[in-house]
C-alpha cells in the first residue's frame, strides 16, 4: 500500500515514485505462495522418510537438506524483503509510512515462523548462527521502527 500510494507528482519529481515501483515489483508475492508449496511437498517427503525403512541414505539426506532448504530460502527472502522496505521507507509518502511498517512486521512474522521451521530440521550451528543474526537485524529494525 505504501509504496502504491507514493506515486503522487511531488513523488514523480522526487524519484520516490520510481523507488516506489520498484519495491512493487521486488514484493511480488507469488515466490512466498510457491514457498508454501514446496514446504508442503518437502514435509510429505520427510514423512516418508521416517516409514520407510529401507529408504537409500543419499535419498533420505537429500530429502532431509530440502526439509531444512525450504524454510531457511523463505526466511532470507524475508530479510531481504525487509531491508527493501526499510530503504524505501525515506521516500514512502510520510502520511502512510505505517503501511510500509506494517509490511515489516508481517514479513518478520513469516521470517520468525520460517525459522522455527528450520530449527526442527536440526540446521548445522553455524547456519543456525547465521539465521539467528538475520532475525536479529530484523529485530532490531522492528524495534527501531516502533519508537
């Protein structure tokens, strides 16, 4: 909303509008709904590997690494969304930035849901370190922005 509603002539003189567009266009949703498809399809792949027994161990690792794939790809996206959004917020027209901030909320929603995902897939702890200092940026973020 935010970014739609930043397309006013002063935001067409400012640049804000293009920025504008370009955050539309980088918030499609349409990879977090194939994401919802793919978490669904690896977890009915991971159920399989606990009935089936006498499942080859490079099938099993491949379908445990996408387990774990799925939620840590959904949880970048959402950082990444989040800092789009971020910069954008200085040049959202100033009567909606709450738009704008209610989208980081949301996706830092999905971001922590995402990673509770990851940890029942039993990441590595490096990996587990690096996600944990993405949600920590977000964190900080939703802190700054609810001042």
């Amino acid at each position: 909303m935010a970014a739609a509603y930043t397309r006013r002539k002063k935001d067409k003189e400012s640049g804000a509008a293009t920025r504008a567009e370009s955050l539309i266009a980088s918030l499609d949703s349409s990879p977090f709904l194939q994401a919802a498809d793919d978490d669904a399809a690896a977890y009915a792949d991971l159920q399989r590997t606990w009935k089936e027994g006498d499942m080859p161990v490079d099938e099993k690792s491949a379908i445990e690494a996408r387990a774990l794939a799925v939620p840590t790809s959904l949880l970048e996206s959402c950082h990444s969304r989040i800092m789009e959004v971020r910069d954008f917020l200085p040049h959202c027209n100033p009567n909606i930035t709450s738009d704008a901030k209610v989208g980081i909320h949301q996706l830092a929603g999905a971001a922590r849901a995402a990673y509770q995902t990851v940890l029942v897939n039993s990441p590595p702890e490096e990996e587990k370190m690096r996600l944990s200092k993405l949600l920590k940026e977000i964190r900080d973020l939703e802190d700054e922005i609810l001042t």
